[in-house]
C-alpha cells in the first residue's frame, strides 16, 4: 500500500467521516482507494466473496454530491464498508457461505442494510464466512478459505472471519458480523480489531440468514472503539419486523466514550485465567487489568461457576435451533433443487446432501437427536436450565461490578487445517464467548497487544449488563487510549 | 455414549439428509464424543431451575396492531424458485 490513495486507508472511520465532511477528500477517492486494495490483495487474503464495486461507485458518487450540496446524511455518509455474506442484501447474491444458497438473489434488504443505506454507507461487497455462520476459522466456507492478515497460514478466526479480516487488512473501513457464540469476537480478536456482540435484541436481525434464534445477534467490526460505537448507533434500535428486537431506546454511545476508567468496577473471573489458556494471552489480559487499576478502576474477583458447562449447553441449543431453521433449505421455494426426478422425498435428500457441508450436517444431526423423542428433557430442556444458572452467575457479578474482563480465546490464531479434524476441540476453544450468547449480555472484544512470542493480536474481552453497551465503549476506550493502536499488519504482497 | 450406524441412519432420515457411508462412520464417531462430553452437564442439580426460553429477560415482546401491510409481490417471492407454475411453487407429485 502507497502514495496519498494507500494512506487514506490506515485512517479510521470516524477520521475519515471528518475528512469527507470538510471535502479534504472525496468518498469517490476512498472508494477507489478501498477497491484496488481489495483487488490487490484479496486473492492472497480470501475476506470477500463477492467486490460489489459497481453499486459502490454509485453510491460513493451519490454521497459526494450530498457532501457538495452540504447535505451529508450523518457519520457513515460515503464511508465504505462491507458486510458478512449472511445479511440479506437486494439483487445482489447471499450465499451464507453455502452451495445451498448459491445464486439466490434476495427480494428484500435486511434491516441493517437498509439502515447502512439510508445513513449513506458505501457497501463494498459480502464477505467470507463459515457456512451459516458454523465455525470458528472460517474453514467451514463453502467457497474459499479466509486467512489471517498478520499470518497468511493461519486462520482468521470464524464465522465473521472475512469481516475481521477485510477492516485489520484495510480493505473496509468497518464491516458487520453476527455472533451466535463468539462470531464476532474471536475473528476479531484474531485479526486484531475491534467486534461488539450486542446485547439480543438489541440489533435487527430481520433479513440475517438464522442460524440459532434463541443466540443470533449482529455487531459491527472496526478499527477503533469509537468506529464500533458510531457504526452500532445506526443499526440498534426496535424493528417491528423483527419479534425480538427491544424497544429500549437508544443510547447516546459517543456521549460516555471519554468518560476514561476511574469510578468503574472491573470484575475478573479467576477461572478464566487459569489452566488451558495460552500464558502469553493470560499475560496480556493480565496487563491490560493492571492498566485499568493504574487509571483508577476498582478490581474485584468474581465468580462464574457454571462457566465450564457453557460448551456443553451451547452445542446442544445452538445444533437444536440450527436443525430447525434449516429445515427450510429443501428445494421448493430458494436455492438448490436437485433429485426432484425421484420425488419429493428424494429431492429434500438429494438437495441436502448436495447443498449442506461437513459441519452443517454434524449441527443438523446433533440438534436432530437432541430434539428427537425421549431425548428432549435430557438434552434441550436440561440446557436451558443451564443457561438459567449461567444467567444467573452474570446477575450476581453485576451486583459487584460495571464489566466483566477476561480472554475471547484461550489462544492466539491458529493454523489453518490445525483443527478441522477435531469438531470438539474447534468447539471447545469457544469456551469464553459462548456464555455471552447464552446469558444474552453483550460482548466486545479489544486488541490488548501483541503475544510476547507469536507476535499475534490478543483480544481482550469486556462484558457488560444488559443494554450496557456504554458502558462496554467506555471501558475499552479507556485501554485503548492508553494501549494505542496496533500496528497494520504486514503487508500483503500480490 | 455410543451410538449405533442405525440411530445415526435414524437421525439422518428424521433431518431428511442423505448421508454417504463414510459420512455415517464419521459422524458415528464425532456425535458419541459430542455428547460424552456434554455429560457433564448432569452433575449439575438443575431440580427447581426454570429453563431459560426467553433470550430477552424480563422484557414482554412488545405486539404490533394487527393491521395490513405491503408484503413481497408474488413475482419478487417466487423470483429465485427452482421451479414455478403460476403463482405457485412447484414440487414433484406427492399424491400418486
């Protein structure tokens, strides 16, 4: 990446805002900019699976007459991002990173889009991800991996892994994920950017592909804390074609951001920080909760003792709710059709078999069998309970404190090939995020350094009450003020 | 736990998915370790617990008036069919 074009790229979202509003520079020049960076380098890196460039330029031009008349829409106002391929997006294709999905063309924009859309953002394209959203390495894509830009033979971290991917290599200056149990956080913690897993509810997901209802939510990635804030402010709020989304208002997330680190409690789960994660990313956390007591934040322990029954409550929920909303990929009314000489029986068989991957059969199946008769009570009911317990813990941990701080992994990113063999133990590297999603609380994860000796980013993960996302922004604000900002990482050559 | 290539048969024609033999040993293999190892969730003491069934805690889902609106046209639903006839999606027979 050079010259002036290469250097508009390494600013954040919120600079960039400030330099379109006083027309230093255009979104027609950073579009382009955004455009051969992608070209560039997306062969090597794999984040998109589809550059939308025509629609960009469009939209980049329709914002830049805006700028000149002074009528910009608002912080995203000619700002290119890019979106995970599970957003439904009008007349362009959807795929959820899956054959069963490919050359389906949307009728209707999802609510983020058209949100995205009306604040004047600049959609790049869709990005790569696990097929429905299943994995943690972006391994699991029907169509290609994705890598990591600061390694290319490890893994970016899944399912969002072509967003976190895209905003670390600079190819978007923002980009949106969803995260059903560490979605967002681990691929950003991999990649080294900044992801938001929303309280539920707070998010539309009207026009998101499901995956698991019961723990889908959506959150942006980006650069900065306060990128994450500004592009969350325009997606969240109550969406009355969506049963789930909360009518809570809105908060003022940039109001709070400054507000530093003094006066907080910050729980730590000593748990968390125990045996089976990497001591390089203890280390990390360590010192990110050393650099919280020094800027005047309380530190107490906490305990979340119904942690390690997490994984297993989340791999029969999640599997059970994906076998059912799947069910709908049969071959009558979207995507594949195939068998159908054989009748209707043979043609769900052979369109399945056809369409689905490794890892969404092995969801199908468990959820299949948990939910099957007899096993109902043992498995999904049994479960829910758990999650109540889970819930629980949070609740009692908030009474002590404003955030909770541990790891998103207990590792830095791995390689790719390193773990598909093993489905439990790709499962079981997601023991930190996942209680989020069951708990329903809301979930951000910070750059907090490099590792000492894999020089690789470690995400630190703040968790929040309910709808708390301010105080989320506040906290990781605080760090990153004092930390800065990693490094971009190498350069990606053609 | 172990289950049998018949249950793994069973689940699979329950999900309507056809699965190749090797598709059948291997996912025989990986769901027994799966839930061997979601076991442990009964040394829990869940007596009591209500289950959690509503992710929006304590918050009644608010109801929209019942009232009439624009929805897709039938052409925009049907658009990505396989197949159609009219404003229907077609199937293959199922009533011989």
């Amino acid at each position: 990446m050079s010259g002036s074009a290469g250097s508009l790229l390494h600013l954040s979202l919120l600079e960039l805002s400030e330099a379109l509003a006083a027309r230093h520079v255009s979104s027609h020049e950073v579009t382009e900019a955004a455009l051969s960076r992608i070209a560039e380098t997306d062969g090597r890196l794999g984040a998109f699976l589809k550059v939308t460039a025509e629609r960009a330029r469009a939209q980049a031009a329709a914002a830049d007459e805006r700028a000149a008349r002074g009528r910009r829409l608002g912080p995203l106002d000619g700002v290119p991002l890019a979106l995970k391929d599970l957003f439904l997006t009008r007349g362009i294709e959807t795929t959820a990173g899956s054959r069963i999905l490919e050359g389906f063309i949307p009728p209707y924009d999802a609510t983020v889009v058209e949100r995205l859309d009306a604040a004047g953002a600049v959609l790049l394209g869709k990005l790569n991800m696990d097929e429905f959203a299943m994995g943690s390495s972006t391994e699991n894509s029907a169509f290609k991996p994705c890598r990591n830009p600061w390694d290319l033979s490890r893994t970016p971290g899944g399912s969002s892994g072509g967003s976190a991917a895209a905003v670390a290599a600079r190819q978007a200056f923002g980009a949106f994920g969803t995260d059903t149990g560490g979605s967002i956080r681990e691929p950003a913690a991999f990649c080294g950017v900044v992801g938001l897993k929303p309280t539920y509810g707070r998010v539309s997901r009207y026009g998101v592909v499901a995956f698991a209802s019961s723990l889908d939510q959506v959150g942006p990635l980006a650069r900065t804390v306060g990128d994450a804030a500004a592009l969350l402010q325009i997606t969240a709020g109550r969406d009355d074609r969506d049963m789930t989304s909360s009518p809570r208002p809105v908060e003022d997330y940039g109001a709070a951001l400054e507000a530093g680190a003094a006066g907080l409690t910050v729980g730590v789960a000593r748990e968390w920080l125990a045996a089976g994660v990497d001591p390089g990313v203890a280390q990390r956390v360590e010192e990110a909760l050393a650099t919280y007591a020094r800027l005047g934040a309380r530190i107490v322990d906490v305990a979340l003792p119904h942690t390690r029954y997490g994984i297993a409550a989340y791999y029969l929920i999640a599997p059970a709710e994906a076998s059912s909303n799947l069910a709908r990929y049969d071959g009558v009314r979207f995507g594949l059709r195939a068998g159908a000489e054989g009748g209707l029986r043979a043609m769900y068989g052979e369109t399945r078999r056809r369409g689905f991957g490794l890892e969404p059969k092995r969801r199908i199946m468990l959820g299949t069998y948990a939910l099957s008769a007899g096993y109902y009570d043992a498995y999904y009911l049994r479960a829910q309970k758990v999650r109540t317990l889970l819930r629980r813990d949070f609740d009692r941990a908030f009474e002590r404190c404003d955030v909770i701080a541990g790891p998103v992994s207990p590792t830095v990113a791995f390689r790719l090939g390193e773990r598909v063999d093993d489905p439990l133990q790709m499962y079981l590297a997601d023991v930190f995020t996942v209680t989020c999603n069951l708990a329903a609380l809301p979930g951000l994860s910070l750059p907090c350094g490099l590792h000492p000796t894999e020089k690789l980013p470690v995400g630190l993960q703040l968790i929040g009450r309910p709808f708390d996302e301010a105080t989320l922004f506040r906290a990781a604000r605080a760090l990153e003020r004092e930390l800065g900002p990693l490094p971009a990482p190498p350069e990606i050559s053609a | 736990m172990s289950l049998s290539v018949e249950e793994v048969r069973r689940i699979a024609r329950l999900a309507r998915l056809e699965l190749s033999p090797e598709e059948e040993r291997l996912f025989q293999g990986q769901l027994s370790a799966i839930l061997d190892y979601v076991e442990q969730m009964k040394e829990l003491d869940v007596s009591g617990v209500e289950p959690m069934t509503h992710a929006l805690a304590g918050e009644a889902p608010p109801l929209r008036e019942d009232l009439a609106r624009p929805g897709l046209a039938p052409d925009e639903a049907l658009a990505n069919a396989p197949a159609r006839e009219g404003t229907c999606f077609k199937v293959p027979r199922i009533i011989e």
